[in-house]
C-alpha cells in the first residue's frame, strides 16, 4: 500500500529532532531555566544587518509579481553570475552562471547531486564523522553508502581504511568541512592525500570518481584557518553550498550547486543536475531569497559571538576535566562520553537539564554532539549542570 522505507522515515524523527522535541516538552514541565538544550545547529547569531533591509527593499521596490514569480529553472542569471563571480574573485575557479543551480539549501544540493551521479547502486564514500541525513540522502537516490572511519584525536581521514573502502562501483566521495558534528576542519596535508588517491583509483578502475564537497558551514571559521577550495585540488568536483549558516537564514532554504568547469564532461554533468533538480521537483528555488543573496554575498554573520561560545564552553568544560575535540569552524563541540554507551551518558545528562545528542548516529559512537549556536547566556548558566554531572561519575 506504502512504500515501507519512507514510512520508516516519517514515521520516526532523527535523533537530533527526538531530543529537540523532548526539549520543548521539558521546557513547559520545568521552566525553560532549567533546560539547556544543544540539540539542533539553529543558528541563533541574527542574520546580518543588510539581509533585512535587502529584504525590505525588493518589497518596497520592486514588482511584485516579479518578486513573487517562478525564476528560470535552474535559477535567476543574475544571481547565479553575481555567484559566480563571488567565487571567482574568492577562489579564481573559473565557474559560470552555467555551472552554478540554484537550490533550497544544502540538503536539496545533496539530494541533486547524488541523483545526478548515480547511475544504479553506485557507491558513495561518507567520512565518520558525518551528518546523518547522508545515509537517507544516498540510500533514497539509489545509492550504496560507505562509512570511512576517522583517526583520534585529529579527527582527520584514516587513509588506510579509505582505500579499503574504495572500488569500481565508487562514484563519489562527500566531504564536510568544517564538520557537523565535530567543527573540525580537514587541513590541506588531507585534502591533497585524499585527491591524490582519487585520481590513482579513478586511473585504476577507468572512471570518474567526483568528490561532493558539502559547504554549509565554509565561511564559520576561527582563528583564520584556511579551509581548502575543493575546485582548486580535484577538477572532478560538485560544491554544495547553503546560506542557511553564512547569512543565518536556515528556514529560509536557500544554496546553489556548483560544478566545477574543470570536470570531465562539466557540461554533460551540469545538464545531468538540471535533469536531477527536474525529476526530483527542485526548480526554481525561492524566488526573493534568490535575490536577497544576490546583494549579500559578501556579508556575513557575527562570527565572534559564535567563537565566544566556543571558547567559553571548550574552556570550561576541559577545565572540567571531560575530553573535548577542539572546533576550528561550524558551531559544535564534540566530547567524550563518560561511559563507552554514549546514549546512556546522554541520558543521564538530561537529569541535569543537559541535552546532548549521542554521537553513534553520526557513526562516532562513544561521543556526544553539543551545538553552542545558542545564547552566551545559556551556556554560562548550563557550567554548573556539566559539574555536576562530571561529578557523578567521578563519585
């Protein structure tokens, strides 16, 4: 009658969703006080000054008919050569508007891709730790996910297992840097040993094989490490990019893709993102927010308030004693659990008000995710929770 994995899926929400919920609820139970909840990675850092007075200006301004209407399919001109050019200027890619489609967010820019590349269980190479939504993404597409394990405590990629990992049904490898969930960036010693295996294994078995460079959290960055252009390292590359984190418009479901010129077949791969975008009814993306990011490219949010929450609570909490994977980009902080069932340490943490997600969704069992895209106020105020629940397994 249904189509049983899709009932699966709805009929049960992501365990970052679960705890999000339960946070809600808990609230009205005991007061929001007294509930700190790092489940979603919801930016709370206000989008940038001119994104609203963008917004208020096309209102104002312009037609609404044309405000409101379709764009092309694969996107405005405009806005996808104002993006193009933002690229160039950045990172000298040499990408046109005719390599650059328009999306509704990152999760649409994946969904696209996967689509566009599979060609019938192809496989898809994902790198622990990673975001869960991948293992749907490519499993709804038709393809096979395969999970790369990580080396401890750099949390870079354990090459070894990689080329285990790899074969002649590999399609594609996705990339996330900075990473959800654990804000570390791959530095370019990884990115040049992980192309450099790629092209030896695209000569071995004669193909192709693409890296899917997923960019929501690029331009979230501290202490100014560099986060390598993937176009610039591997010509056989998709950037998937959202502005849901860069201008802090998450709900607002707005990102593009971007092929790189340099691939073989760029045009015959852009077409094959058209058709994707086409079959799987992701055309014309919002139209206003299409032209909002067409004159705020170059903003961004308030970065600092981000990197003082990361410092407060990395600081503190290893002050602690607890063992914490030091962020350099996004806006989490993964930490050690303090017993090997990192669910059961996620529990215990929810009778102090604590509400941390367990990291063997992210296939990093033994850890917890913690996202300080929340209020200064709250983290300072949840120290005294994370002492306390230290001290009840040091008891």
């Amino acid at each position: 009658m249904i189509n049983k994995d899709m009932y699966t899926l709805g009929s049960k929400r992501s365990v970052i969703r679960e705890l999000f919920e339960f946070g809600k609820k808990r609230i009205q139970e005991v007061g929001a006080d007294k509930v700190y909840d790092f489940s979603l990675g919801n930016p709370n850092v206000p989008a940038p000054k001119k994104v609203n007075e963008t917004i208020t200006k096309i209102i104002r301004e312009e037609d609404s008919t044309l405000i409101h209407g379709y764009t092309s399919a694969q996107g405005d001109a405009g806005t996808r050569k104002a993006i193009a050019d933002s690229i160039n200027q950045r990172f000298n890619a040499g990408v046109t508007e005719n390599s650059i489609y328009m999306t509704c967010g990152a999760a649409a820019s994946l969904c696209i891709s996967l689509r566009a590349l599979n060609e019938g269980a192809d496989e898809f190479v994902i790198f622990a730790p990673y975001f869960p939504e991948y293992q749907v993404f490519i499993k709804s597409c038709g393809g096979v996910p395969v999970t790369v394990p990580f080396t401890e405590p750099d949390f870079q990629i354990d090459f070894d297992a990689f080329e285990k990992a790899l074969s002649p049904k590999t399609k594609a490898v996705i990339i996330n840097s900075p990473n959800n969930p654990c804000g570390v960036i791959y530095s370019e010693e990884t990115i040049k040993k992980l192309t450099s295996l790629l092209q030896k294994y695209s000569l071995k078995y004669g193909k192709q094989i693409f890296i899917i460079s997923d960019e929501p959290y690029r331009e979230l960055v501290y202490d100014n490490t560099e986060v390598p252009y993937l176009m610039n390292y591997y010509d056989n590359t998709i950037v998937c990019y959202s502005y849901s984190k860069s201008l802090s418009l998450p709900g607002e479901r707005i990102g593009y893709i971007a092929v790189s010129p340099k691939a073989e077949s760029a045009g015959d791969i852009y077409a094959a993102v058209c058709g994707a975008g086409r079959a799987l009814g992701y055309v014309c993306a919002p139209s206003l927010f299409q032209k909002v990011v067409k004159e705020c490219l170059n903003e961004k949010p308030d970065i600092d308030a981000y990197r003082q929450n990361r410092d407060l609570l990395y600081n503190s909490l290893k002050e602690m004693g607890y063992n914490c994977v030091h962020p350099d980009g996004a806006f989490y902080l993964f930490v050690k659990a303090l017993e090997n069932d990192a669910n059961k340490f996620a529990d215990r943490a929810k009778e102090y008000g604590l509400l941390l997600v367990p990291g063997d969704d992210f296939a990093a069992p033994g850890y917890v995710r913690i996202a300080y895209c929340v209020s200064y106020d709250m983290i300072k105020r949840s120290m005294p929770a994370f002492k306390e629940l230290i001290d009840s397994y040091n008891k």
